[in-house]
C-alpha cells in the first residue's frame, strides 16, 4: 500500500511539473506548446485517406 501510495504522489509531482511547464510564460512553456501543436498536426495527417467508394 506505501508503495502504491508513493507511485501516486510521483504521478501527481509529474503531471503538476508538466502542468506548469506547459502553461508557463517561459520559453519551455512555449516549446511544449509548439510540440504539442505539431503532434496534433501530424497526428491529423496521417488520418487514412477515404476510398474511392466511401461517401
């Protein structure tokens, strides 16, 4: 159960670091923003294109 426990204050620690990296005025909030905005991108991109049959 201590062990549980202390995975998730670790998790919790990580996802606020993050938080705050990401919505931060500094440049690895911007960074982060860029990042993710170009995984979206990519990631609809690479959508699987219709078939000649498909409305």
């Amino acid at each position: 159960m201590r062990s549980l426990r202390a995975l998730l204050e670790l998790q919790r620690w990580q996802i606020e670091v993050l938080s705050d990296r990401l919505y931060s005025s500094d440049p690895g909030g911007i960074a982060a923003k860029r990042l993710l905005a170009l995984k979206r991108s990519e990631a609809e991109s690479l959508q699987a294109p219709k078939a000649v049959n498909d409305p």
